[in-house]
C-alpha cells in the first residue's frame, strides 16, 4: 500500500517530468492553479499519469474539488486505500 509520503515522492518527480515544475516547490500546501501554475488540461494529463501509480482508470470526478498538492496525495491515497480494502475482500 502507497503511503501519504511515496505518494508525494512520485507526485514531485510525475510534475517535474510533466510540467517542468521544481520538485522543491511541490509541497503540501502549493495551489495546483495559482502556485504550481497547473490548468485544467495539466490536471488531466496528471490524472492518466496517476494511474500508473495506482495501477487503475482514476474517474475525474474524484478529483474535482482538489486544490492543492495535499488534496491529490490525499485523493490518491483514499484511491490506493479503497483498492486495497477491496482487493483484500475479494481474497476472503
């Protein structure tokens, strides 16, 4: 299971490879749209990008309200965390 912290790891490293965004500045706290200067387009091409991560199709709408670096590495942890309640249910 993905931590909040790998998360944030491979969340730095996809946006510098992606946006050319400093890895220093993609912190907790840093605005996808006003700090980090992500748009919509930017923010689809960081969900297909995700989903290498989680190894699923992550819908859209899960990351509707999301704002900040913070917002994506809860959204993808609570993604990671209901693939892997789910996984272990179907193993019972």
């Amino acid at each position: 299971m993905h931590t909040r912290e790998s998360i944030l790891v491979y969340l730095k490293s996809a946006m510098s490879e992606l946006f050319e965004v400093k890895e220093e500045d993609v912190v907790l706290d840093a605005r996808l749209y006003e700090d980090l200067d992500i748009d919509s387009i930017d923010a689809v091409d960081l969900i297909v990008k995700l989903k290498e991560l989680t190894n699923k199709k992550i819908q859209p709408l899960k990351f509707r309200n999301v704002r900040t670096v913070g917002d994506v590495v809860d959204a993808v942890y609570e993604l990671a965390k209901e693939e892997s309640e789910h996984g272990e249910s179907n193993k019972n």
